[in-house]
C-alpha cells in the first residue's frame, strides 16, 4: 500500500509503540528538528513495520515528504515528494475521516500547490462531513476538538481569504461555489453572505450583492459591518435615503473594536447630506 503525508499545521501526536524507550513520534520529531531526514525516513519505515494502523504514522509521512520536497529547492516543492505527502494525506483522511487536522492539512497543501479545483472540492468535502459528523472533530490524540463550530467557520473563511486577494474571476467563482455549500448545511453562517456579496460587488452587480447581504442583515440585524456593506451597495445603487440609513445603523451600533468602521461610516453619512 503506498502511503504519503503532506506538512500539516499542528503538532505531532504521540504513539504507545517506543524505540530505545522512546515512542517513534518523538525520535522522530527530533529528527525533524536536527534536519536528520534519513535518520527520520528509517524511523518511519520502523513505525510503519510495528503499527501501520497508526494515525500519526500518517501525519508523520505527510510532514517528511513535505519537508523532503523542499530538500533542494526552499521556494519551490519537488512534486514527487508532494504527491507522496498528498497520497499519505489522503489515505489517511480515509481511514481517520474525523480527524481534522488531516484535512486542513491538505486543503493548506492544495492551496500552496495552486491546486484549486482540488483546493474546492476538498473544502466542500471538509463541509459536508463536518454536518454529518455534527462537527465531531478529532484532534491531537483523538481529543474532540473544542469549538468545532468556530474553529470549522474560522479554517474555510482562512482558507477563502487565501484566493479573495488573488484578483481571479475564476477562483471568485469558487468562493461563490463554497459559501454557497456552506449556507447548505449552515443557513445562518453570515459570513458566507458576505462572500457572496463581496463576490458581486467585484463584478458590479449590485442586486444580487444586495440580495445577500439583507439575508444575513435579518440573521445580524446590528451587525456593523454588515450594515456598512449595505450602505455602500445602496450608495452605489444611487439609493442615498437607504444608504444613510445603514450607515446610520453602522455609527449607532459599531463596538470599541469598529472605531475605524464607524469613522469611516460618518464620513459617508457627512458627504450624503
């Protein structure tokens, strides 16, 4: 069976199998830190002989070939090591789908590779599962992961924000594709709303970005940003009495944090009178 694991962004988990008294993630792992890739590869190729069944075995692969791929080349990945680290990745995700620290791991991989069609369909995977699971994620050592909710919203808006800056009509069709998988299974996630009005405000249409943004205006009625968004669409629309009145709202109800929000809001206010 051949096995590759992608660098994934959290720790090393420990094993019960030891080597020398020590558990082979951490003999390994310290081979990571001191650089020492083939003291790391015949550790793995031990673990893998003593318990193949190991989720961190798989999550060690995908941090070896990920660092393995930049070996010679810092700034670049060598796609035979990557494709090494994706297909551990991969299976590990078939055998462990409730961990996921492997998917993001993946998804962060995808996205670094400039895989995007690949990029979306794991996010819609990681989306779809999340429901079924009602976001029972597991983590380090199979702990549930605390705030499942906020951490799943938190990883696909990051991962959103990765493609929003590039300045790509195809990858904003994408962000439309996922926030639109997202209010699926999440009705009331605002932020995908939000996506999707930012989306066609780029693209000039106005309607269907203020369509979006007074769906999640019922949801968050005293959101202050998204009340600052309807105004600006309305102001666009050439609606000055609509766009007063949101950006009112946004001056009324913008926290501490908004100051910046709220300035911004009154300066638009002043300039409609």
């Amino acid at each position: 069976m051949k096995k590759s694991l992608v660098i994934l962004v959290v720790a090393l988990l420990s094993c019960s199998y030891s080597v020398y008294g020590q558990s082979f993630k951490s003999v390994f792992r310290k081979a990571l830190d001191e650089k020492d890739l083939a003291k790391a590869e015949k550790i793995l190729r031990d673990w893998d002989l003593a318990d193949a069944n190991d989720a961190e075995l798989y999550v060690s692969y995908f941090n070896f070939y990920t660092l393995k791929s930049r070996e010679k080349d810092s700034t670049n990945y060598d796609r035979e090591y990557v494709q090494e680290a994706l297909d551990f990745i991969s299976e590990g995700i078939e055998r462990f789908p409730t961990r996921l620290d492997m998917r993001l791991g993946k998804i962060y991989m995808l996205e670094k590779l400039k895989d995007y069609d690949a990029f979306t369909n794991d996010i819609l995977s990681l989306i779809r599962y999340s429901k079924k699971i009602e976001n029972n994620w597991k983590g380090e050592d199979f702990r549930l992961v605390e705030r499942p909710d906020e951490m799943l919203y938190g990883a696909v808006q990051d991962f959103l924000g990765k493609i929003f800056v590039k300045d790509d009509t195809a990858l904003d069709e994408k962000v439309i594709t996922i926030s639109e998988e997202m209010l699926r299974h999440y009705p009331n996630h605002t932020q995908s709303l939000l996506n999707i009005s930012t989306v066609n405000i780029k693209r000039k249409d106005f309607d269907k970005s203020l369509e979006a943004l007074l769906k999640a205006n019922k949801i968050k009625p005293d959101d202050s940003i998204l009340n600052y968004n309807i105004a600006y669409v309305y102001q666009e629309k050439g609606d000055k009495e609509n766009a007063k009145k949101y950006y009112k709202l946004t001056v009324d109800n913008a926290n501490e944090k908004e100051k910046r929000l709220k300035e911004a809001a009154q300066k638009q206010l002043d300039g409609l009178k």
